[in-house]
C-alpha cells in the first residue's frame, strides 16, 4: 500500500473530477492520503472531504505560512478551537512553516506563528509537518533551513515531516538527527534536482512520499495538475535511486507514516 502523505485533493482544482482522481489514486495501491490544512478558506472543504472517506483520509490543522499576515489573532483563534475542540480528529499540525520565497514582509510574523502552532503540537503531543521555502537569492537571512533549525533548538521533543523537502544533505542530515521525516514527492524526478543525491544517503525509514496535488507534478507529468496516483510514480523513482523493490519503499513509507502519526 502506498500512503500520500501531503495532498490538497479537497482543493478548488479537483472540484470537476475529485471522484476519478480518488478512483485513478486508488488504482495505483493508495491506501491512505492525509490532507495538510492551509487556512480558513479551505477548512471546510478539507473537512467534508475528509469526513466523506475516513477510510482513505486523515486530515490536519494549522496556518500555511503564505496565510500569514500583519494581525494573525483571528486565524490562530480559529486553528486552536478546531485543535482543541476536537483533537482526536486531527492526526498532525500542518503545514505550517516559513516561506521567504516570494515576499518577506512579514517574516517576524511567521516565525511568531509557527512558534505557537509547534507549542500547541507540544501540548496536544502531535507532529507537525513544514512547508519550508528559502529566499529566491540564497541569501542566508532568507534561508527557511536555517531559520526553522534555530526554532527547533528551543523545542526539542517535536517531530514531524519537513514537507517537500529542498534542503541540502547537511539539513537533511540535521533534520533526521532532530526526529524529523523528508517528504520526497515530484521533484525527486526532475532532470536537474539535488533530491535523488539526499534519497541515497538518507535511510529508508526516515523517508515519506507526497506528491503535495495539484502542485509539482512528476515527470512524465510535469506541468500539469499533480495527482494522488502520481506518488506511485514518486516511488518507483525512490526504489530507482535506491536500488530496491518499489514494493519495499511503498512498505516502508506506509509504516514510517503510520509510526509517525500514530495510525
């Protein structure tokens, strides 16, 4: 069995075919996908959809760091009654994180952010999955990496998945050390990624597969909506990189997922 472990399948992009989608992923051995939260504009999506298949889905919550803002009061208020309220329902805390890619207007601000979200993860004693994107200039101020290790120096006892990850093998190294899975989705078959190099150092068990739909399709899909059934394509890729059965990687994925969320 394969296990999505970061898609947005509840997303506006799949309202026209969402059944053929979970169909096609079920037809490629998908047995579980798990749905990151971003804000309150898709909160009841994510929520119907995952109350439609509680056999196929399990669902977070938090604030996406692209959500961030000037005033932050009313989205946090909202993450922490759902959490609290409710707490069995949600498996992790995500994807929360840092993105200086874009805009960095309000780094201070996401930083305060997530510092909340990973001492509720504390305190509901879950784990929290990372959106981390670095500045387009390499600057090391704008380094996602960096930034969040020093965060994570200050909470010692979380774990989680550094989704999507595009670190270099020092922060995969230093994320492994530190209790955290590397989410390895489409990327990892793109002609010019670094990924296949961090994959084969990186033991299996501290290895998960996404594919983070509709976004970053796989090659031969790349440039299209990304899907659910592509992260078979993401593991047979592994396997590759790996030199095993992508049986084995399916195997082995599934049950660092289901160690890690306690499924």
């Amino acid at each position: 069995m394969l296990t999505d472990t970061h898609s947005h399948i509840y997303a506006e992009e799949f309202d026209a075919d969402r059944d053929e989608v979970i169909a096609r992923a079920e037809g490629a051995g998908v047995g579980l996908i798990l749905l990151p939260a971003i804000d309150s504009e898709s909160y009841d999506r994510q929520e119907a959809l995952a109350a439609s298949r509680p056999d196929l889905f399990r669902q977070m919550m938090g604030l996406h760091p692209t959500s961030v803002g000037a005033d932050n009061e009313e989205a946090l208020q909202t993450v922490r009654q759902k959490l609290f309220a409710n707490s069995q329902k949600y498996i992790g805390i995500g994807e929360i994180g840092l993105d200086f890619y874009w805009d960095t207007t309000y780094r201070e601000q996401q930083v305060a952010v997530l510092e909340q979200q990973i001492r509720w993860a504390e305190e509901l004693r879950k784990p929290i999955v990372l959106h981390l994107r670095s500045g387009k200039a390499g600057d090391s101020v704008d380094d996602a990496y960096r930034a969040v290790f020093q965060i994570l120096e200050n909470h010692a006892d979380t774990r989680g998945i550094m989704h999507c990850f595009s670190g270099t093998l020092d922060d995969a190294r230093r994320a492994v050390e530190m209790g955290f899975m590397l989410g390895i989705g489409g990327t990892v078959t793109y002609k010019k990624s670094t990924l296949p190099d961090i994959v084969r150092e990186i033991p299996l068990d501290h290895l998960l597969l996404e594919t983070d739909a509709p976004y970053l399709a796989p090659v031969p899909y790349r440039g299209r909506r990304n899907e659910s059934a592509y992260v078979a394509v993401v593991a047979d890729k592994v396997a590759e990189v790996k030199g095993i059965a992508t049986d084995e990687v399916a195997e082995a994925t599934t049950l660092n997922a289901k160690r890690l969320f306690g499924l």
